[in-house]
C-alpha cells in the first residue's frame, strides 16, 4: 500500500483510519488492488469452467499456473501463461485489423464493428476490458459511448447477445421488490437508468434504450472509478411510442404503447423504493428520459432520493464551465459573464436545464437579489420547434414560460412569437448560440452567416446535441463561415479543424461525461443524503476552473477526454466538500461524517484517489461457501 503519511502530514489516527478503509474496501472489493505483495487476495466460491466463464473473475490466459491448479483450471487453457500485457497486445492486434481501410474518428465506418469485439470482451473478461478501456479513452470512448453508443441502441435487438443490467417491464409491476434480489451484486453503488424514451437526439428507442445506460456506466468505471461489479445498468420498459419498433416481429421490448400518467409514474415508483430498500446507499442517474417525466421526476424523488438528471443537470453543469470558459476566452473576467447574450436553441430537458443553470449563475454574480434574478432572464433568447417563446405563445410549457420574452421586449428588438433561429440570430447578435435541439444542421449556413454580425470579440458557437448526424452545425462549417476567432463545443467528439497558416480551430467535446462521473462519485464517497443545487454548482465551478489561462486563451476551454480521469478526481473532491460543508455528508464505509468533515483539501483528494478502482487482476482463492 502506497504510504502517503509523508507527502500530507495526516495525523496516525487518521492515517491508520484511511489505511483500515483501503484493507476493508479490499475485503469488499476484491479488484481494487494490485496483486503485489501485501494485498488480500480475492476469495472466490467457484472452480473450472465457472471461472473462465465469470467475467468478473476471469483472466483468461493470464491465469498462473499455479492458480490454475488451485482453480481447478489445468488443461482447460492453452499451456502458455500470458502477462497480461501481452494479452492486451493480442486483443488490439485484432481490434486493429479493422482499422486498416477505416477513416477514423467518429464517422469511423467500422464502430459498430470495434463496439462488438469491445463488447465481447466486456462479457467475458471485464479487467480486461476496462484495462482497454481506460489506456486508450480518448479511442474509445466514441465507441463504447456517444456517438456509437446511439447506433448501438438503434440496432440493440440485432446486437443481442448476452444481458446486461436489469429490465423492469410494465408487466412486472407488484413484482420489483422481489426481483431486485436476482441482481447478484450484494453491493450497488451506481445505477444508470433509462425508460429509452429519448435516446440521444434519436427519440423513442423503447427498450433498446439500455445501450445507453450502459455506455454511462463504462464511464464510471474507466473515468470514476467505480468497481465495475457495483454498477447496474437498468431498462424501465413501459412500452413504446415508436411506430417501426412496434412493428418488428424481432424488437426485444414490449410491443405497446407508452403507459402514460399515474400508470406510469407507478412504475418508476415502484423501482425507485425497491432499488432503495435493498441498496440504501444506491445512486440512481435517471438518463434519456423525455422531457415531460425528466422534469416531473426530478421533482419527485430528488429531496427523497440519492439521484439527480444527467441531461437536465449534468448538461447544465457542464454548458455553464464552457460558457465561462468563453468569457475568459474573450480575455475577460467570469463575471461578465451576467452581460451575455445567449440565444438557446432547443428548451428541452436539456435546454431548460442549462437555461435554468445559467440564469441562477448570473444572478449569483449580481448579487443573488430577486432584481438580479429577473435581470439576469433578459440575457437570453429561447427558440424551439415553433421558433422564437414570447409570451404570446399559447400552451407554453411550464418550464419554458419563465424564458418566454416579454412581447413588447420582442417588438423592440423587432422580433415576433414565433421568429426563426435566423432572424432572431440577426436581431439580437448574440455572444454565444448554444443548441440542444437535436436537429442536425439546425445552424445552417445562413444563421451562422447571421452570426458574423455578433457583438461579440469571440463568439461562442455550441451545437451540444448528439449523436454527431444531430449536431446543429460541424466545427468545419463554423471556423469557415464565422471564421477562426470563435470558440467551439459539440456534444459529441469532432477533430480540430486545419485552418491552414499553421493555425488550428479546436474543436471542444461539451458533454456531460465531464461531471456526471465526479457527481455519482463525490456523492457515494461523501455518503450524501441527496444531491443538492450546491454540490451540482461546484462541481461546474471545479470544471471550469480545471482549464489554464493559455489553454482558454487558445480556444480550449474543456479537458481532452484523456484527462477525464483526472477531472473527475477534481469534481469528486468539490463535491464532497460542498457536501461536508452543506451538512449532507453522512460518510461512506468506516469514514463516518465527523471524520469527513475533518479532511482537508488534500487529505480529500486522497481519499477519493484511494477509493477509486483500477483494472489490476487480484490473486483468487477458492473457498467453499
Ligand atoms: N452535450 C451534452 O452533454 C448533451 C446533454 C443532454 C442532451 N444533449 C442533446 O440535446 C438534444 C436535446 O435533448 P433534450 O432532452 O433537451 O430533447 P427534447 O426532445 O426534450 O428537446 C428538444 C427541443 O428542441 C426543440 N426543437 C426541435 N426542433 C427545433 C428547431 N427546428 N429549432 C429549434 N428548436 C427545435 C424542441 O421544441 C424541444 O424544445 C439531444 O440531441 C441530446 O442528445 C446533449
Ligand atoms: O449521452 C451523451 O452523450 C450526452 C447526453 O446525455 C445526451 O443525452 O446526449
Ligand atoms: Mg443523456
């Protein structure tokens, strides 16, 4: 075990607590460690072919030779012991073979092709797999993840080999309590659940939808570092509204339609109390669920339950770090951020989120008065599907009305209820055009033309929806056509663009996998008894303080995805500090809430590095039960 009693200075008490808590996390979580000498092994309950068909235990070649006697496993593998660098290296040779003809990046033609040989192994070896994973994030994430994780969905009844996670269905309602007990796992940390209702920006894929879930949850175990035996990917599968899916003789969900109303918030009831009765500590991310219960549920559960909404708040956290990361690109200090001028195009769950976030952010600058607030609503311009909210609009929706400008507002920037994306663009000359809309080339030549005339020094230009076929606009179309002295950030990952004369148009990822990994982990580790607007704030401040004053300066005002495992230490850490801080810390394991409450900065950060999992094989022993 690493001593780090010289770098911090910890007092003994403390520093043989922390020490207590890594050999107990040990005895819990057999794969946390490193085999090397000193290291509890992990005791297993099977033998032979149970084993190598186990892919949490599973080690394929890489089994010693002695284990492989204690394991029953002599005879059952190829003679040659692996280490399991070599393994690796056998594995990506294959993986590699598709790489060939392949243009890569995200349009790669042969995704969903790496997907299945990643996902393959995944089912039968998960070190491995996370190995992969976690040493070449930035290859793979677009695979595992957004945007291939869409198509995956799309295809997922095809897809099917293996289950993963759980499905809860309309049809096993009265049921639940009993059935979370077949999961195998005693201990759940992280659940990641969908009604597949609105899957990226690719609406309705019913059941399919749990691709999604499950490329999350890869990203808490290779960026969070959550023990990947204590995630739990779930579909909530009410039915479905999508006419084509009903269709399919093979789709692999229930072929009704949605339950709608009380019907339906029944079920989502009856998950959320079985999921809390048998893992109290649980976190629940509610993930792609359509804007009408996205809300309405977050307002149910959120000061009952350990949960939060990853499109409404993860969204908004991270579209918050970019829009200050675009002020100070403009070499201006974060508070002038409340003198932006934001058009949002989309006022969806996500939209409405980030509206919401962005709003509070400004009036906090201001002072946090209610003039601040009202003041603060001024700064942005909200178009949907029928064009510019005023509020001559009928049937507003409730979470859109506090952004619908006033009509006299409206007239005085000569726009009407209703005004195109162009028009408003042209009147208002925003500092920055954020979309969430997933219309694909929603920011057409002739808005972004309109967006030459901002007001801005560097205008901000964020298509945020994915996959890369929604995104509003590429970072080809807006370097050339608003030019090189913008600031660029898609949801989903593009390449940073040849401006030629040696300059290079960055091209940001704005996504939510840059918060929701520290969320769920600085909540499980602070023992949070829920997740409030504090701790979600910080972990947006943490994220975009993470960026240098070069790096910002130089357009780049998101981490690359290789240092997503860092950022998330860093937003874990700020979360449990505002947690202690806001007293919602009731400690995790043998670190009860008074001993939290006194780490300091660094004795934190130690402790959320010492409690994450990396993919080393342990030494197994059998043991009957
Ligand atoms: N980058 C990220 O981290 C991130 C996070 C969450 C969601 N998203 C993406 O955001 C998109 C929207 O998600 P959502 O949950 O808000 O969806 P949603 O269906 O709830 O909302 C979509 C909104 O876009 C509006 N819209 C439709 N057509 C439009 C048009 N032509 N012009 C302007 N607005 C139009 C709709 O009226 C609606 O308000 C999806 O593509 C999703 O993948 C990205
Ligand atoms: O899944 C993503 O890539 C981001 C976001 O949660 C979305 O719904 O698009
Ligand atoms: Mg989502």
């Amino acid at each position: 075990m690493r001593n780090f009693s010289h770098k911090l200075k910890l007092s003994s008490a403390l520093l043989k607590r922390l020490q207590h808590r890594v050999t107990a996390g040990n005895l819990n979580s057999p794969r946390c460690f490193t085999t090397t000498e000193g290291h509890r092994p992990t005791i297993v309950h099977k033998r032979s072919l149970d084993i190598l068909h186990d892919p949490w235990f599973n080690k394929g070649t890489a089994f010693s030779m002695t284990e492989r006697d204690r394991l029953d496993l002599r005879g059952l593998l190829p003679p040659n012991v692996m280490s399991s660098k070599q393994q690796i290296e056998r594995f990506m040779v294959d993986l590699k073979r598709l790489e060939v003809n392949a243009r890569d990046g995200p349009s790669d033609p042969n995704a969903l092709a790496k997907w299945r040989i990643l996902n393959r192994l995944h089912d039968r070896n998960e070190t491995m797999y996370y190995k992969v994973l976690i040493d070449n994030i930035e290859e793979y994430a677009p695979i595992v993840y957004t945007p291939t994780v869409g198509l995956v969905c799309q295809n997922y009844s095809g897809l099917f080999r293996r289950p993963r996670g759980m499905y809860f269905s309309a049809e096993d309602r009265g049921e639940m309590m009993s059935m979370v007990y077949n999961w195998p796992s005693e201990q759940v940390d992280m659940i990641v659940v969908t009604d597949g209702s609105r899957i990226l920006g690719l609406g309705d894929q019913g059941v399919q939808g749990i691709g999604i879930a499950i490329g999350k949850l890869d990203l808490y175990v290779a960026a969070a570092g959550i023990n990947p035996q204590r995630v739990l990917p779930v579909m909530i599968d009410v039915g479905t509204n999508n006419e084509k899916l009903l269709a399919d003789p093979l789709y692999l969900g229930l072929q009704q339609h949605r339950l709608e109303g009380d019907e339906y918030i029944s079920v989502i009831d009856e998950f959320m109390e079985a999921v809390f009765t048998r893992w109290p500590h649980v976190i629940v991310q509610f993930e792609d669920f359509q804007s009408k219960w996205a809300f309405k549920l977050l307002q149910r559960y959120r000061n009952t339950y350990r949960m939060f909404n990853d499109d409404v708040q993860g969204t908004a956290g991270v579209a918050i770090a970019g829009l200050l990361g675009a002020v100070r690109a403009q070499g201006r200090p974060m508070i002038d951020f409340p003198k932006m001028k934001i058009v949002v195009a989309g006022a969806g769950s996500a939209g409405i989120g980030v509206l919401n976030a962005a709003r509070k952010t400004m009036a906090r600058m201001l002072g946090n008065t209610e003039i601040a607030f009202e003041s603060a609503r001024s700064q942005f311009w909200v178009v949907d599907a029928n064009g510019l909210i005023t509020e001559a609009r009928e049937n507003i929706d409730l979470e859109a009305r506090p952004f619908a400008r006033k009509v006299n507002e409206a007239d005085r920037q000569g726009l009407k209820e209703g005004a195109s994306l162009v028009d408003v663009v042209r009147k208002v000359k925003p500092d920055v055009l954020l979309g969430l809309s997933a219309v694909g080339g929603l920011f057409s030549k002739e808005v972004l033309e309109a967006l030459k005339e901002s007001t801005s020094t560097r205008p901000a230009i964020f298509p945020m929806s994915n996959p890369t076929t929604n995104a509003e606009c590429t970072p080809e179309e807006a370097f050339s056509i608003v030019g090189e002295n913008i600031i660029f950030a898609s949801g989903s990952p593009f390449k940073n663009v040849d401006l030629g004369n040696g300059h290079v148009g960055h091209c940001n990822q704005g996504n939510n996998m840059y918060l929701f990994p520290g969320i769920g982990l600085g909540t499980l580790l602070a023992g949070a008894r829920i997740i409030s607007d504090g701790m979600l704030q910080a972990a947006a401040e943490c994220l975009a303080a993470y960026m240098t004053e070069e790096e910002v300066l130089n357009g780049i005002i998101y981490p690359p995805i290789s240092r997503i495992r860092d950022i998330t230490k860093e937003v874990a850490a700020a979360v449990i500090k505002e947690a202690i801080e806001e007293d919602l810390a009731e400690g995790y394991r043998d670190i009860d809430s008074r001993e939290l409450c006194r780490l300091n900065q660094e004795e934190i950060n130690t402790f959320v590095e010492n409690n994450m999992w990396s993919p080393e094989y342990p030494t197994l022993i059998y043991k009957n039960d």
